[in-house]
C-alpha cells in the first residue's frame, strides 16, 4: 500500500512537471517570435506612408493585435499558477485519501490480530471456552475462522481428556480403596478367629485375649473409619466459592498457628493485594502443605512461605529444609492413596492439587534428598474474573 501510495505521488508530480515544462517552453517559444517588437517595427514602417484615415484604422488594428498578444500572455501566466495551485491541491487529497485508505486496511488487519493475540493469552491461561469475533471483510477472516475451530476441538478434546483422567482416577482409586481396606479386615478376622477359638477351649486367659482383640477390632475400625472420612471428603469436594480476600494475611494467620511447631519465615510480596479464590480451601491447601513440611523435617523444623505475582499469576512457594522426597516418590505424591507416611490416607496432595486445578492453576513440587522441598502453587490472580462477575 505504501509502494502504490509513493508511485501515485511521483506519477502526480511527473504530470505536473510535464505540464509546466511544456508551458514554460511555449512561452519561450513565443517570447523567441518576437511578435510585439516585429507589429511596433511594421507599425512604424506603414505609419509613414499611410494617409490619416487609413493610419486611424491601422493604428486601432495594430492596438488590437498588442492587446491580444498582451491578454496570451496574461493567460499564460494565470495558466502557470493554476497549474502550480491545482497540483499542489491534488497531492494534498491524494496524500489524505491514500493516508485514510492506509489507516483503514491497517486497522481492518490489526484489529484482527489484537483479537487473537488476546485470544492467545487467554488459550495460554486455560480458558478454552471462547471465540473471537469473525469479520467477512477482514482479510484475516479464514485464519480467525480456523483459530476458533482449534479452540473448539481443544475444548472437546480437553473435555474427553479430563473425563479419561477422571475415570482413570477413580479406578485407580477403587483398586487403592479396596486394598487399604482389606489390610484391616485381616487382623479383624484374626482377633475375632482367636478369640472363637480361646473361648471353646476355655482357656484361663480368656478375658485378656477378649480386651486384646476387641482392642485391636478398634483400632482398625477407626483406621476404617478415618480411610472413609478421608475417602468421602476427597469424593465430595464442594464447588469453590470465590471471593476478593488477602492472600498475605491469610498466610500471616495460619503462620501464627503454627509459630510454637516450627520456626517460618515469611516472604511476601507487596503487589500482591488480593486475590480472587475461596478462602476456606486455599486454607485446606496451605494447611496441609504447612503440616507436611513440618513432619518432613525430624528436628528444629524450618519453613519459608513466600507469594508473588508473575505475569498476572499468583505464586505461592512452601519451602522445607526436611529429608527431602526421592525421584522415584516425587512422580507419585499427588496420586491418591500414595504416601510414605505409616498411618496416612493418600488423599492430602490429591485434595491440594484438586482444590488448585478447580482455580485454574496448578501445583509442582522438586525436592533434593537430605536438603528438603520445595512446593510451588500458582494460578491466575482473577481480578478480571472478579470485575467481570460483580458486573453480570
């Protein structure tokens, strides 16, 4: 558009070249005739020889023949200036013209392409529910056409992904579930078979073997009973109720509780003010992650808690100086029912790692064994989110 702009012009100032050349040299050519000065040399020559009537009639001829060679040049050089005027006018509107013909097929391509670059954003932040705005005229249209037909297959394909991952959890859970509760049931069977077996023999000890074995159905009832709880907490995890809170102060709080357990420090960033999520379960996660960093360490527990804002993503870091997790473990600690506790459940990294995937983030964790852990959350902030809520 610029190279057709910049010959327009050129070719405009050619042709107002060519025509004041060609008007220049006509008015050389007449000056080089001489006419003026060869009518006054005929007037003098014929002046002298013609009578008083016929030098009246001469002199009015010859009067009339210098005005109009007077009135040539007179046009001619009106006929300069207008070319001069006109051509500078003509520039002026096809600069005008050529800018707002610029500007228009520049917005009609950028506009497009501001849309999908914040579709982009958003795609890269995990929303997937969306379409940019199609326009017949632009002439991005077939690309934002073909970038909404990708979102909507991500979307599905994400969808098929997620319930995959679900049934996947839930078998994975239904063989964890059945294992963990056959382990109990052994020692049930074997206090209950003993104690059948010590009361057809009378056996004098009777009474100790009956408080030994309902001692021992207790406990593996209340480890039955706490893998249930567990179990249905993790099942019937509410919907998140989202609200505007600070997350620094939050961290501040629950840091306090803990003050007597293990010495924390913390590092909090100041720009972050508030942020959009559901206070009771980010409590639940950093909770559970504060308890597990504690246990990791076997003496004089230390602890660093810091937050931070990184590309409009909230951060959360929960670093330990424990015994640290092995390779081996590190790929497994968010499955449930994983641990490497004696009388865990599993379901603590399962349940952090849902809670922060319902806020559209996600959890990673590195460790170095013998130097401790490091666990850092991060999602989006939600300040947009949340102005977009109270409006609708």
């Amino acid at each position: 558009m610029i190279l057709v702009s910049v010959v327009t012009l050129i070719a405009a100032m050619l042709m107002r070249d060519f025509f004041i050349s060609n008007l220049s040299s006509y008015q050389d050519q007449i000056t080089d005739l001489s006419t003026q000065n060869k009518v006054r040399a005929l007037h003098k020559s014929y002046s002298s020889i013609l009578d008083s009537t016929e030098l009246v009639i001469f002199n009015a001829e010859i009067e009339s023949i210098l005005r109009d060679l007077h009135k040539i040049e007179i046009a001619g050089d009106f006929y300069s200036r207008d070319i001069k005027r006109y051509s500078i006018g003509i520039v002026i509107v096809m600069i005008i013209l050529t800018g707002s013909i610029f500007l228009f097929l520049f917005m009609l391509i950028t506009r497009p392409l501001t849309r999908l670059l914040s579709a982009t954003e958003k795609l890269k932040g995990g929303d997937f529910d969306f379409q940019v705005k199609e326009s017949v005229y632009s002439p991005l249209n077939i690309l934002i056409v073909a970038f909404n037909n990708m979102v909507s297959e991500l979307n599905q394909s994400r969808e098929r992904l997620i319930e995959a991952e679900k049934q996947t959890i839930w078998q994975e859970m239904a063989r964890a579930m059945a294992h963990e509760i056959k382990n109990p049931l052994t020692p049930i069977r074997l206090a209950a078979q003993r104690l059948e077996m010590k009361y057809y023999e009378k056996a004098d000890n009777l009474p100790e073997i009956l408080e030994k074995s309902l001692r021992i159905v207790n406990e593996e009832v209340d480890n039955l009973q706490s893998l249930v709880t567990a179990f249905s907490g993790f099942a019937k995890m509410p919907e998140a109720q989202f609200e505007n809170y600070d997350l620094n102060q939050q961290l501040r709080d629950i840091s306090d509780q803990y003050s007597d357990d293990a010495k924390i420090d913390l590092k909090l960033d100041d720009n972050l003010k508030e942020i959009y999520a559901d206070t009771m379960q980010m409590k639940q996660v950093l909770v559970n992650l504060i308890q597990n960093a504690i246990q990791a360490c076997e003496e004089n527990p230390h602890i660093e808690l810091s937050t931070s804002v990184k590309e409009q993503k909230c951060v959360i870091g929960i670093k330990d100086h424990g015994m640290g997790i092995s390779e081996i473990d590190l790929a497994k600690i968010f499955e449930p029912y994983f641990t490497t506790k004696k009388k865990g459940t599993g379901l603590g990294l399962a349940i952090v790692r849902r809670i922060i995937r319902q806020h559209g983030g996600d959890i990673k964790a590195t460790s170095i064994l013998g130097e401790g852990s490091v666990f850092e959350i991060n999602f989006p902030c939600n300040r947009e989110l949340a102005e977009n809520k109270q409006q609708d």
